[in-house]
C-alpha cells in the first residue's frame, strides 16, 4: 500500500501540467499515457515509452501494452496507485492513476477536452474497465 501512496503522491505533483498529445514532461505537458510512464519512472518503475500512437485509436494496442507490461488486476481489487484503462466513445483508450481524497474513489488523469492533468471523484468518469499494477522496480 505504501508504494501506491507514493505513486498517488508522485501523480499530484503533475496537477496542473498542461495536457500534450505524446507529452513525457511538465515542461510541455502530458498526455494520459505519458502521466503515468512519468509518475511510473519517478517512482524508480522501469517502464517501456510507447509513442508514435494516433489521438484517436481503438484501444486494442494499448490494451495489449498494458496487459504485456503491467500486472492485471481484477477490477474490484483495485487500490492506490493502480493504472486504470477507461472506455471513451467505446473504445478502450484513456487511462490515469487511480487514487483516494478523503475517503472518496478519485482518478488522477491527463484530460484532453479540459487541457490538464486533473484529478476528480471516480464517478465523473464511471468505472474503469481494467487495472493494472506496476510490477517491481529496479
């Protein structure tokens, strides 16, 4: 638990940065799968990048890079820290780091129409349909 305390911690700090498609710093901004390779890579994780994907996918490709390079957890096991894919107009594409405030479910998350890194009730977005956790670090 402490080691997603940490991440949850780690993600706060992004709140604010502007949202960049493929961004990977504070500096320019971030998009959802940039926030959490960053948190991620902060957190001392060694994750892979994926770039060079499109605004607009299907969500098959990063469910298959999730599923290969992180730990699936069954959705009503999640916790602190966890990854959470999200559906957006049906497909598969959003993720963001799932988190608690005062007691509520809350997603830390680079939000494209809203322009930033934001973190809001878990409910605003719905439930995701898969976690994953990070897997040991260095």
């Amino acid at each position: 638990m402490a080691e997603g305390v940490q991440i949850v911690e780690a993600a706060r700090a992004w709140l604010g940065v502007r949202w960049r498609h493929q961004g990977r710093n504070s500096h320019s901004g971030v998009d959802c799968i940039g926030l959490c390779i960053c948190v991620a890579r902060e957190c001392g994780y060694q994750v892979p990048d994926a770039t060079g994907y499109a605004r607009r996918q299907d969500g098959s490709h990063l469910l298959a890079v999730l599923t290969r390079h992180l730990s699936v957890v069954p959705t009503d096991q999640g916790r602190q820290g966890d990854v959470a894919l999200f559906r957006d107009e049906g497909f598969p594409v959003h993720v963001g780091i799932m988190a608690l405030k005062r007691g509520m479910k809350t997603v830390i998350h680079a939000h494209a129409k809203r322009r930033q890194v934001l973190e809001e009730p878990l409910e605003t977005i719905g439930q995701p349909i898969a976690l994953f956790r990070l897997k040991e670090r260095n």
